[in-house]
C-alpha cells in the first residue's frame, strides 16, 4: 500500500463524475432502484450478461457462498460492486464501448489463484478446500474493510462509497457488505491486481439467471394471465375430432433457450467462424446451434399450440414497424421454429410502458441481438379496457416473440396431444 495518492485524476474529475452519477441517481426513489437499472442496461449485452455474473461469484466467494446462492449477504456486496461500476464508467467515459467489465475477473483470478496449493500429492480434499475457500472469505473481507485510500487512490472515493451504500439498506451489516463491494470494483479498476485478463468465463461457475430484483415473476404471470382451455376452440377455430388438453406452463423453456443462447455468444460455446465472417452468417449459426439444442433436450416440437402473455415487442410478419404487446393481448399460435432477431433491449421496453407507449415507440435507441420463438398464423385475443374480448385471426403470417424479455409466461398443448381421435 502506498502512502501517496495516485494521480491519474484530478479532484475535479473525480468530482465531475461523482455529480454526474448523483444527478442521475436522484431520479430514482430508492438507490436499490438506480441499482436495479444498472444491472438492466449490462444484461441487456452478452459482455455486460457476463460481467454481471462474475461480480455475483466474486460477491459469493467473498462472503463464503457456493455458486447458485443470492442470499441478502451476497446480493449486498453485489449491490455496491454496481455502485462501483457504475462510478467508474462514470469516471472513464469511453465512446467507443458502451460500458465497462474485466474487474471482478481479474479479483476473482488473482485471488484465487494466489491462495491455490501446488500441485503435489496428495491432492486437496473437498473438505480441505472448503475449508481454504473460508479463511481467503475472511482474509477477503479483512482488506476490503480497509478505506480506499489505503490503496494510494483519493479519499473521495471513500466518501462517495459510504454515502451511496448507506442508501442500500438500513441495517450496518449489510451496509458494511455492500461498501466491500464498492471498494473491490473501485481499487481494482484504478490499482489492479494484476495486468491482463483472459476474458474467459470460469470454469468453476455454472451461472444462474439473473433475477436478484425481479419486478415481476412468471408465476405471477402465468397465474395472472393463464386462460381457460374451453376458450381454445373459439380462438383456433372449429376443428371437429380434436381433443383438447390442459395447457402445460413452459415459460422455464424460456430460460433454458435464453441461457444457451448466451453461452453461444459469450464464446462458452466456441463457434466455427473467423473474424472475417458475415453478419447472415453468425445468425445461420447461432439459428443452427439453438435448434438443435431445442430438439437434442426436447424443449418444443414443431406444431406445438402456443400461448404467449406478457411484455414485449415484436413485428409480425406483414408488418415492417415493430409494435409493443402487453398483458392485455395474447398471442395464440403453432411453434415454427427459431430466429435471430433485432429487438429494443429491456430497458427500452421499461421506457415505452414508463412513457405513453406510442409516443415511446418513437424514442427507441437500443437494439440487441437475441433469439426468438416463431409462431406460425397467430391468432390475436385483445381484452379491451371495458372487458370486450376481441379475437383477430391471420393466415400465411408468422410472429416472431424474443426470448430477452423476461415477463413473459409460455403455456403449450403438445402437438400429439392435438391429433383427431381415430
């Protein structure tokens, strides 16, 4: 630790960005509500999915937690390393890429690779490595109690940290938890640990869906906007010798297709392609991948009846405007397959609900690339504000509905469970 202060910025910079972040941040009720929006705008982006997860599973080896565990204690040491992140693309503002990541990766690298025993004989024990992984948790948490400034980096930072975390939560544990977070981001994208990263996901961590702060479950959502089978034959049509079944909640299959397609883009999936390889190109091979993962796990079948209520925008296939859909439509139809599409990120979607929707429509920035279920001449059911139920049907039309917008609940009846009876 060095007793100087680093140089790299001025106090006027510093200053500079931490007012920025402030005004910002005044625009929310609550801070957990800024934090929520930051992890939305990086998990709109397979880098910034990536990054988000290695801050979990930095959180979780600091606070002595297996993978897969979002308890209060680790979602608080998440919550400031948000905080940090946050500051810091505040402070290094950098046009050419939307935001920053690396810092957790190469905490959690050097870390643990600083405290790995030699490879000799005999080889650790599960109950010897747990018991290493406790005591670097507690060597972990005894430095990052230390105040910024002992790693040479302006006391500014501190104070800021102290002032926005306190703001997380009102009990000092917790508020001392998210501070440790804090400070890891900050002193390691200003004083790293070590010089370079690999960039490559860890090994060691299977990633769970991101959901510290869901604003609302597909349970709720299926429960909410699950509809009754004997509305079916009035929606699809009058199709003599069909017996129909009860309707079978997929929205998990959301997530799992959603999942794999992220590790297709984040390189956990290494694909056949160069650096020279076109745009239709990679799409071919992402569609590719994604249905053979589809028909290798058995998620749905082609012909399948399809029900889908949620949030989202998609564009049928007659019309070039894309248009937002919500909880008042459903979207009734035969799987046709995968796509790649280019859709407005979530946060774009939060905006047009937040503004009137069609005045929002005109003020989408960002797009993302991502995955989506194709569904063959849907049917569109609308409740009306006055209760009226209006059913609009197409043919030789498809819609196409994205995979990256998470309140969306799926029901499905199989297609075997749709043949006449003989």
């Amino acid at each position: 630790m060095s007793g100087e202060f680093r140089t790299e910025y001025t106090e006027n910079a510093i200053g500079a960005a931490i007012e920025n972040m402030e005004r910002n941040m005044r625009n929310f009720k609550y801070v957990g509500e800024y934090v929520q929006e930051i992890q939305e705008t990086y998990a709109d982006y397979p880098e910034g999915k990536t990054e988000l997860l290695r801050m979990i599973r930095a959180a979780q080896l600091i606070t002595h937690r297996k993978s897969g565990d979002m308890s209060e204690e680790v979602q608080a040491v998440y919550h400031g390393e948000l905080l940090g992140l946050e500051l810091i693309n505040y402070l290094e503002p950098d046009a050419g890429k939307f935001f920053k990541t690396g810092y957790a990766q190469s905490f959690f690298k050097f870390h643990t690779e600083k405290d790995r025993p030699p490879y000799t004989e005999p080889l650790e024990s599960g109950l010897q490595q747990q018991a290493r992984f406790g005591r670097l948790s507690e060597s972990l948490k005894e430095e990052l109690s230390f105040p910024i400034y002992a790693h040479g980096l302006n006391p500014i930072y501190e104070e800021f940290g102290q002032k926005a975390t306190s703001k997380l939560s009102d009990e000092i544990p917790y508020q001392d938890l998210a501070m440790m977070g804090f400070r890891m981001i900050v002193t390691e994208a200003l004083n790293p640990s070590v010089n370079s990263t690999t960039g490559e996901l860890l090994e060691e961590y299977k990633a769970p869906e991101l959901a510290p702060m869901p604003p609302v479950s597909i349970a709720s959502l299926t429960r909410d906007y699950a509809r009754s089978i004997n509305k079916t034959e009035e929606i699809i049509g009058n199709q003599e010798g069909i017996h129909f079944a009860e309707w079978e909640d997929i929205s998990w299959v959301r997530t799992e297709l959603y999942k794999q397609f992220l590790r297709i883009t984040t390189a956990e999936v290494e694909p056949p392609l160069s650096s020279a390889s076109t745009l239709e190109e990679i799409e071919q091979y992402e569609e590719a991948e994604l249905t053979a993962f589809n028909q290798e796990n058995e998620l749905i079948s082609t012909h399948d009846l399809l029900s889908v209520r949620g949030e989202f925008f998609a564009s049928p296939s007659t019309e070039s405007d894309i248009d937002i859909y919500d909880k008042n439509t459903e979207v009734r139809g035969y799987f046709d397959g995968l796509e790649m599409v280019t859709v407005p990120s979530k946060r774009e979607l939060a905006k047009a609900f937040e503004e009137n929707i069609e005045e929002g429509k005109k003020h989408i920035n960002n797009l993302v690339h991502t995955v989506a279920i194709r569904i063959a001449n849907p049917v569109f059911i609308v409740v009306t504000t006055d209760g009226e139920e209006i059913i609009e049907h197409t043919e030789n039309e498809t819609i196409s509905i994205p995979l990256n917008y998470k309140n969306i609940a799926f029901s499905r009846i199989k297609a075997e469970e749709l043949e006449p009876e003989a």
